[in-house]
C-alpha cells in the first residue's frame, strides 16, 4: 500500500470511528412533536397509529399538523424585556439634551430597535435558534442604536476635545471611521496645529499628526486651491468600451515624500472638497523610530509645496504594547510571517510579511466569506482595515481584544506563469489551468486596445493578466505601460474579465496572450497569537 | 418500533454527520432538527426500517447542503461565533486527531471530505449530494487531502 492510499485509509478509519462515537445530545423528539403538535413527552406517547408493524416494515404515521400555533412555543419572560431597556438607555445616555439632533434621532432609533426586537422576538417564538440569534440581534441592535446616536451628535461632543481643530463633518467622519484615530483624538494624541505654509495664494494646513504601530497619518486642508480642472481630452465615441480611466482632475495631491530624509511610499485617497477647502489625508507606513521628521509635497495647481513635520510614536507606545511573534506558515511556494502583535487599547494590530510571486492584475472575492479575521473566546472580529507597507510588509488592524487569538488570513493569491494565447478573433478558446477561457469580443479604438473573455468559475485560478499582444512576426509587446483598465467578476457560475491598455505605438496585433493566473492558495493561513 | 425508536438510535450518529458536514454545533442541531420534522413527515415513503440510517441520511445532507448555501450567501457578521468549528471528541486519540484536523478545513472542502470518507460515498454521490461537478469533487478531494497531509506533517513536526 503506498503512502498515499494508507492516508485515506488511516483518514476514512479515523472519520467512521469518530462519527460511531457519537451520542446524542439534544431532545429531538421532543423538539418534532412540538413543532407537530404532538404534546406527548415519552418515547411511547406516539404509536403508529395504534398498528401493529410487520416485521422489517416502517408504516407510515400520519403527521398531526397544526400549523402556526403548534409552532409556537411558549415565551420565555424576559425574551424582549432586556432588549428594550438597553436601547432606551442607549438614547438617553448619548442623546445630549441641547443637541436638537438626538431629539430627531429619538423616534427613528426607536422605530428600528422595535423592528429589531419584534424580529428578536419572532426568533424566540419560533422556538429555534434562540441561542444564537437572540443575542445577535439584540447587539445589532445596540450597535445600531448607538452607531445613529453617535453619528447625529458626534459633531457636540468631538468639539470639546483639546487638540485638532475640526474643520467640519469630513474630517470628523474620517477620523470617526477609523478607530485607531477616533481613539487617538479622544486621547489627544493626534499631534495638532502641527504646520501652515500659505505660498501665492495657496495654504497647507496641517491638521494634525498621528504616528502609532499601525500607520503614520497626516491630516491636511488645503485653502485656495483652484477650481477643479476639466477634462480636455477628446470624447471617447459611446460605441467604444476600450475608454482609458478617468484621470482625476482633483487639483491637491498630497504625498509623504520622505521619512527623516529617505525616500518613503505613502498613500492617500482623494481630497475632498468642502466648503473650507479641500481636507484629506495622506499616510505612510509606521515609523521604525520612536520620531521622525515627514516631509510633504503637495501639488496644488501650478504650486508646489514642500513642508517638514514632526512625527512621534513616544506617547501611542506608552499606551500599546508590541509583542513579536515570528511564527512562518508555508504553502505551495507562499509562505506568511507574523512578525508581531500590538496590543493597544482601540486596536489589535497584526504585522505579516508575505512572501509569493505577485499577480498583477484584479482579483475577485467572495467577501461574504473571504476575510482576515481574528478569533478570540469563540469570537470572529473582522479586520477593521490594514495597509501594505514595504517588502510586503502587512498591517492588520482589528478591535480590541483580550484573551488567546488566533489570526486565520483569507486565502493568499499568487500568480502562477502560464501561456495562454488568443488568435484576434471573436470566440477563441483557450485553456487556462484545464478550464477554457473565451475571448468573447476585442476592440480597437484610437491608441486603445481591449479584451473581454469569460469562463467557467473554477477554484483552479482566479483571474488572468500580465497581458501582452502578439504582432505577424510574432514578437511580444506587454500592455499596461501608460494606462491600463480593468475588471473581474462572477456571476452565476461564470467569471467575466476585462482589460484594456494602450496598444504600443506602431504594432499591429494579431493575438493576446495571458502569461499568469490569479491562484489562490488557502493555506490554512492559521496562526495563534500571545495573548492579548 | 416507531419513527422515534428509529431516530433514537441513528441520532449519535447523525448529529455527529451534521457537526461534521457545518462544523460547528449551532448549524448542526439546525441541521438535524429540520432533518427529524423531514424525517417525520416523510416518513410514510420509507418501506424499510433498516433503510432507515441511510434514508435520514440523505435527509440530512439535504438540510446540511441548504445551510452551507445559506452560509456563504449571507454570513452575518455578528453571528460569526456560531460558524466556529466545534469540537468533538472521538473514541480514540487518532480519530479525534483526524476530526480536528478536517475541523479546520473551509465550507469547501469539509463536506466533500466527509461525504468521501466518512460515508463512503463515491464522487459521484457526493457530487449529486452538493449539487457541484464531478469534476469539482476530484479537485476539492485533491486540495482537501494536500491540506490534511501538511496538517499532519506540521503536527507531526510540532510533537517531535
């Protein structure tokens, strides 16, 4: 018997043992005759109808139905009683008295939390699945009670605080998203009124500074800016698909150019704009000192400004602690790091380095049931965000937690060489990983080129790219150089991709090929973390 | 003997199929409560009692198969504890070892194990029982064993 063969034998074994050991553990009689009607509560209250059976032969028992009412169980005292106090003491707790806003946020909060407590109590009157959905619908409940009371009357209370001046709702819905900020404003760790520079008109505030195990993050407003500009390129006929992105006509970019004088990536999404400028933020990866000097450029219009600031970790540290972990997972040429846990009291911030080779192009997940999570005392958490640093580097922030953790990571995607080639004709089939993969239509327009192909769902890939079209002579051109559009999707058994780029200056294609596929690898990604 | 007596003596069993085939206990007894009333109701198209196993069986991989379509199509995030692995133990160290292990596969690959391995069902079966190709079952029976290999090998590893 090879070693093959005596793992299944040993695994099928195993299950057939392990499965003839069970025993039962809960009343299911008792559960069908009361959903039956039947109020009997021995084993013998309910004859086959009075019949005698003939030896190796079941009759049938006619089933006593009685609908809703043998459905529903008795209410247990208390099964909504708990719900509602908690939520009358969520408004009056966080609804101030001279915020006229908690006073409209009364009637609509109660309305859903009676909706939410009518389903609770539907649960428990079902008779089933209390255990599990009483609870969870009286915490929606709560969190939704209080994510509308703060919400509405965040603005009142963010006020008081000392520190960073608030310059209206975006700021304060940004930091109010993320609760390492949120936590750090209530604390008064977001270093404020950190800088202003005003060159020809144009004025870089910052608003404040937070560096801590997660992040390094600048908030910023920029005061007059110009006017958006529009865009003068020439309109792409509505026949085409092949359309170049939009490109952002936003007039402020804002990067961290440098950390103590080295050249640092950094990421920021849009600005946007208020009626007090525009307000953003910019962010890098977590200082390796306990202080550093940034270094921002902000391109406003034809302005370029260059500004110094200090950052600092000396006062998040004080109040986090940061353990290593080192622990390596390796699969099917991935292989995962953890490198270290911190332990704060917003956030649990996992530090990961992955090492695969990179796919380049869209991936596309099942979110419902593809995400970082961390488990703890029988409970998921969900990462509540997370950033790529340097040398695939990773940060994953979660909520706060106590206790033994576990980090289970959705599974990792690598791309995997592969030779897929499309003739330029519509319908052309070519195999990816077994599964056949059609190019169902191409395009030309202007300098554009652009592919749609689908295929069957298959857990073998996920996704193509690194795209390059052939020409007669067979030569291979790589697309994607100035501009690349593209898009990933399933629906209902059927991937749909999507890609678009400049087509190389003189080249005439004559095919496309794919020279990767998007392959996930599931790992087991399972790592279990020091305790918190 | 009657439907009771019957399911009385399958339930150790099939509780134990429905943890296995969901994976955590809350998603089992949901399982297995909806299988019983099916089982009840149904019960007058059984002609052998000794069929009886194999019949609440396939009842009961129906009501496994609804949940874990209903698990990946909604999976509320607050209810998350209730999707965790449960843990069971088995008559012996190794079958309790090999229950973890295939504890910790994804909605995936776990049922197709199970069906495979633990019921002895042919990958025809088991595609027919998931509603998935054949051809998915190899590759999920292929990938599942990889996973359950390594496991081994790491705590293998690990007690060295």
């Amino acid at each position: 018997m090879t070693g093959h063969d005596d793992f299944e034998h040993r695994l099928g074994q195993g299950l057939k043992r392990w499965v003839q050991a069970g025993e039962p553990t809960i009343d299911l009689e008792a559960f069908v005759r009361e959903r039956t009607g039947q109020r009997g509560t021995g084993p013998d209250a309910l004859p086959w109808n009075g019949e005698p059976l003939e030896a190796g032969v079941v009759k049938a028992l006619a089933p006593i139905e009685s609908g809703a009412a043998g459905a529903t169980g008795p209410l247990e005292p208390g099964a909504i009683g708990p719900l509602a106090p908690m939520q009358q003491g969520a408004l009056e707790g966080l609804g101030s008295p001279e915020s006229g806003a908690s006073g409209e946020l009364a009637p609509q909060a109660s309305g859903l939390a009676q909706t939410i407590a009518h389903q609770a109590s539907d649960e428990r009157l079902s008779g089933r699945r209390s255990r599990r959905w009483k609870p969870w619908l009286v915490g929606v409940a709560a969190a939704a009670v209080i994510a509308l009371a703060l919400g509405t009357t965040f603005p009142s209370w963010a006020g008081a605080a000392a520190g960073l001046p608030l310059v209206g709702p975006v700021i304060t819905r940004i930091i109010m998203e993320d609760a390492g900020l949120k936590w750090a404003y209530d604390m008064g760790l977001i270093q404020g009124n950190v800088a202003e520079v005003t060159q020809n008109g144009v004025t870089v505030r910052i608003l404040g500074v937070l560096a801590d195990s997660r992040r390094t993050i600048v908030l910023y407003q920029v005061l007059g800016a110009p006017p958006a500009e529009r865009d003068d390129s020439p309109p792409v006929p509505t026949s085409s698909w092949v359309t170049p992105p939009e490109r952002p006509s936003l007039p402020v970019e804002a990067a961290i150019a440098q950390v103590n004088g080295r050249g640092a990536v950094s990421s920021s999404s849009p600005p946007e704009e208020t009626p007090l400028g525009y307000v953003g933020t910019v962010s890098t990866v977590p200082l390796e000192l306990e202080q550093a000097e940034l270094t921002l450029r902000f391109v406003v219009g034809e302005e370029k400004i260059t500004l110094t600031v200090t950052a600092s970790r000396e006062e998040t540290d004080r109040v986090s602690r940061e353990v290593v972990v080192s622990q390596i997972l390796e699969y099917d040429g991935v292989r995962i790091t953890v490198e270290s846990v911190v332990y704060t009291p917003a956030e649990t911030v996992v530090r990961y380095r992955e090492e695969a080779d990179r796919f380049i192009g869209p991936v596309n997940w099942d979110w419902e049931t593809e995400y970082d999570y961390l488990e703890v005392n029988g409970q998921r958490y969900r990462s509540s965000g997370g950033g790529l640093g340097l040398n695939n580097v990773h940060h994953l922030a979660f909520p706060p937690v106590e206790g033994q953790a576990r980090l289970v990571l959705k599974p990792v995607i690598k791309g995997s060489p592969i030779e897929a080639v499309w003739p330029l004709e519509e319908g052309a089939v070519a195999e990816v990983m077994g599964v056949p993969v059609t190019l169902v239509e191409f395009q030309r327009a202007g300098d554009a080129i652009g592919f749609r192909w689908k295929s069957p769902q298959s857990e073998q890939f996920r996704g193509i790219g690194g795209f390059e079209v052939i020409d007669s002579a067979g030569n291979a051109h790589p697309l994607g150089g100035s501009w690349e559009s593209v898009a990933n999707s399933v629906a209902e058994g059927v991937r749909y991709q999507h890609y678009s780029a400049e087509l190389p200056e003189g080249v005439e294609a004559v095919a496309v090929r794919a020279t990767q596929a998007a392959v996930p690898v599931y790992g087991p990604w399972v790592f279990e973390l020091p305790r918190g | 003997m009657d439907y009771f007596h019957l399911l009385r003596a399958h339930q150790g069993c099939l509780e134990r199929i429905a943890l296995a085939m969901l994976g955590n206990r809350p998603d089992a007894e949901d399982a297995l409560q909806e299988a019983a009333l099916a089982g009840y109701r149904h019960f007058d198209q059984l002609r052998d009692a000794h069929a009886f196993g194999a019949w609440m069986r396939r009842i009961l991989i129906r009501q496994c198969r609804q949940i874990l379509e209903r698990r990946r199509l909604s999976f509320p995030v607050d209810d998350l504890a209730a999707y965790l692995p449960d843990t069971a133990p088995g008559p012996d160290a190794e079958s309790t070892a090999i229950w973890e292990m295939v504890a910790r596969l994804s909605d995936h690959l776990r049922p197709v194990v199970v069906l495979r391995y633990m019921l002895d069902m042919s990958q025809q079966e088991v595609a027919e029982a998931l509603g998935i190709p054949v051809g998915t079952v190899k590759s999920r029976l292929g990938k599942a064993l990889a996973l359950l290999r390594e496991m081994e090998e790491a705590e293998g590893r690990a007690a060295q």
